[in-house]
C-alpha cells in the first residue's frame, strides 16, 4: 500500500500518516544506500514527498522526524470548551465524562488499532486458550501489530513479553494488577519469556523521595508482583538502578536511542518543558531499551531479532511511539503493544487510581474491614437519589464504580450478565451491588497477601539476577 500513491489516504489518522511517512523515509535511505537503480529511487521519493503533502494537509503540520502529531496528548470528546478536554498523557488521566475517558477517539488519535472480535478469535486459535476476561470484556482495547506478533508465533518463532511498575509507593493497589494478571496469562498460554522493568529512576526524578528509597520501593513492589504467580524459570525482573550498571547491551540500546531522539523530539512528545531536570529529558530512552532482546544478552544469546510484545495501560504508549519510531533506525524490530483501559478511582473513572491517595484506591495491604468501608463509603454509585426512583428507573452500569470494578475482577461472564440485567431494572439496589464486589475483592486481596507472605528476600534475588531463563535462542 505504501508503494502506490494512489491508495486512498484520507482514512488514515495523523499519527499512521506520520508512521507511513517514516517507513517511506526509511525505505528511500535503503535504496540509496544500496544503490537501487535511478528510477526505483525517483518513485520512493515521489512517493515520500506525496506522503510528506498529505500528511501536512492533514494536520497542519510540516513532517519532522520522531516528532508525532502535536495533538496527540490532548483527547477532545467531541466539545470546544477547555474543561471538557480528556487529557492522557503517562503522568496524568483526566477527564469530565463520569463514564471515562473514549476510547474508541483516543485509538483514532494515538493512531493505534481497535482490539476487535477477529483478533481476539485468532489469538485463542493460536493458544487453543479461551480467550482472557480482559479480552473478552474489552478491558485490553487497543493495539499495534498484534497481528504481526500472531504471524512469528504461528510461523514457530518466538516473541518475549515485557512489561513494567514504576514503584511509587510501598503497597501496591488493586489496579496495579491488571497488566500483570494480564501478562502472566499471556506468558502461560504462549509459552515465552518475560521480563519486567521497575522504573526506580524515573520515581526519584519525578518525586520528592531519596534515590534509597525508590529502590526500596522497587524490591517491595517485586514481592507484590511475584505474589501473582510468575514462574521464575521463565521471569527476570529488573531495577534501573541495580541492572543499567550491570548490563553494557542495555545501557548501549538507551545510548543508540538517546542519538537519534532530540531534545524538541521528546518536548513535542512528552511536553517536558526547560526547567525539568536532564534526567526526565533522558528516561524515555530508558523505558524504550528493554523494547529490544539485546539489551537481555543472558536470556537471548545476543539475539537482536526478537521481537518484543509489551501489555500496559494505554497511558504509557507515548513511549512506545517514540520507541516504534526509533527502531529501525537503529536496525531493531518495532515492538508490539496491547493496551488497557484505565482502572477508575473510587471515586469515579474520571481519574485512574493514585497510590498517594489511600481512598481513591483498594491496596493489597487493606483488611477485609478496610476494603467494606472504601467500597461502601467512597466507591461511586450509578444509582438513583431514592430506593423508589431506582425502582422505577434502575442503575447506570456505565458510571457505577462498583460494576466497573466487577468487570475486572469477577470472572464469571454469565454472574456479571446477571448483575447487570439486575442493576439495570432497578431489581438490585447500590447497597446490594457494593456487597457482591466486597465479597469478591475481599478473598482476592487476602489470597494474594498470602501468597506475598511466601516471597522473601532471597525470592526476590533469584527473580532480579541476571541470568539464562528456561528458554533455548
């Protein structure tokens, strides 16, 4: 499609105009560098240059390299007036709509592609797995050549999964789970390595907290992350701070990626402004090197081809696209990206879940008593004002915290059916709904605090050591 000037590029978003673009640029140095004949040369330019005037009529912006759309931070549902304004961006998740964020408008504008039934069909073709809750309930939405990474793997070549936690605070809570129950199943049902970055550098750059103390943080949120069942033959689970000095693969993928990244580059991308400090313009190469298998030499024999397919909220894709369009100039393959829809605040899906704020989440440290009083206090309800208008009218499901927590944590599809036919028809009061989600999340917290009880020190050194997993490259 890329080749014909022709196709039809109006259908196309900005963020794929500005990908198309790139990959034609690249084409056209590698045919020059390879000494292409004359006239082949002359069409891949034509063709660039076609792309190059499309792209500026669609958004109003000259094409600069590694420097997406200037709009893509910015989600507008659909209104003009500024505090309507959805906004995502890796540090920040607002919006006015009690629903939440749309998602269906953030995939057109970050350009990426709708997780839809076909998929979803082929990855349970491909596993000969029932398809995961989070698939099935549309909680992970979003994505980018998935479809590739389905190609390798029916093709018997393997991908590896990489994943992430910036550790903020000592206790984790409950949405902190979701890419990791998420990513488990997809290391369970593809057989393949994984490995798992926690971003102690980048927390000691944006917070107030000693260098120590991220680190800290770090190996206490390694024990809450191996509480979800990792094996440890097939996991390696790393600190920035501990592995960037151990690893010369790792810290040359952050150096290649820091020379082809300007400094305008990551200002467009990730809005830092003068004042912020050296080491936040720096990070997102650092999020960006475990995107490529040589920066893991002990797990992929030096391997630089394999491909990489990473699962995380879809706040964190700045990254990614910054990664995405980095990679070929520096002869490594795209990674791959499934994203997930936010995990609400009690409070509300304006906003996702703070760690810094105790109420607006459910920690994995909460007391069963603890976890009856924020749900039954705080979690917001799609209720009526009185028991009889809730009669009459039923619940809104689409605002109700409680149901969207249920859509995440209970996995019975027909239960949750039920729940909502019955919340709905005004049947099942706010009071009522609040006890089945309390008597869900309560056993879960607790089993989970029982399987961390479990994971001591020396756990936590086997899973961070660098070394061979259980797999042959």
């Amino acid at each position: 499609m890329a080749d014909n000037p022709n196709c039809d590029l109006k259908s196309l978003s900005p963020l794929q105009l500005f990908e198309r673009v790139t990959e034609q640029g690249e084409k056209v140095r590698a045919l020059k560098a390879g000494k292409a004949p004359k006239d082949e040369i002359d069409a891949a330019v034509r063709m660039l240059l076609s792309l190059k005037m499309s792209y500026k009529t669609t958004t109003g912006q000259d094409y600069r390299a590694g420097l997406p759309p200037k709009d893509l931070v910015l989600i507008n549902n659909g209104t003009t007036k500024e505090e309507d304004e959805d906004l995502v961006d890796p540090w920040n998740v607002q919006t006015s709509n009690a629903k939440g964020v749309d998602y269906d408008k953030l995939i057109v504008r970050f350009g990426s592609s709708k997780i839809d039934t076909d998929l979803i069909n082929r990855i349970e073709r491909a596993t000969g797995q029932k398809p995961h809750h989070f698939l099935r309930r549309g909680i992970f939405f979003s994505h980018r050549d998935m479809d590739q990474i389905l190609d390798a793997y029916e093709n018997k070549k393997s991908f590896y999964l990489y994943t992430g936690r910036g550790p903020s605070s000592q206790a984790m809570h409950v949405g902190h789970l979701i890419p990791f129950m998420f990513t488990k199943w997809l290391q369970e049902v593809f057989d393949v390595p994984l490995v798992i970055q926690l971003t102690d550098d980048e927390k000691y750059l944006w917070k107030d907290m000693a260098v120590e103390k991220a680190h800290e943080y770090a190996k206490e949120n390694a024990k809450d992350i191996i509480a979800c069942g990792f094996d440890i033959n097939k996991t390696f689970i790393f600190s920035d701070l501990d592995y960037l000095g151990a690893s010369p693969g790792f810290y040359k993928n952050i150096v290649k990626v820091q020379k082809h990244v300007t400094f305008n580059q990551v200002k467009g991308i990730f809005g830092f402004t003068d004042s912020d400090c050296i080491g936040k313009i720096s990070f997102p190469a650092i999020q960006a090197a475990p995107s490529f298998s040589s920066s893991f030499p002990q797990i992929f024999n030096g391997k630089e081809n394999i491909q990489c397919l990473i699962p995380c909220a879809i706040d964190q894709d700045p990254y990614f696209r910054m990664t995405r369009d980095v990679a070929p100039r520096i002869g490594q393959p795209k990674p791959a990206l499934l994203h997930s829809i936010f995990f609400p605040a009690l409070q509300g899906a304006q906003t996702k879940m703070s760690a810094s704020d105790p109420n607006s989440s459910i920690f994995l440290t909460d007391t069963p008593k603890q976890i009856k009083t924020k749900i039954n206090k705080h979690a917001f309800s799609g209720g009526r004002d009185t028991i009889e208008e809730h009669r009459k009218y039923g619940g809104n499901c689409d605002v109700d915290v409680s149901f969207m927590y249920l859509t995440f944590f209970l996995e019975d599809d027909d239960r949750l059916e039920q729940l909502k036919q019955a919340y709905t028809s005004g049947e099942l009061l706010t009071g009522e709904l609040k006890k089945v989600l309390i008597e869900t999340m309560q056993p879960l917290v607790a089993a989970h605090q029982e399987r961390r009880k479990q994971i001591t020190d020396e756990v936590v050194k086997q899973f961070m050591t660098p070394r061979k997993l259980a797999f042959e490259f």
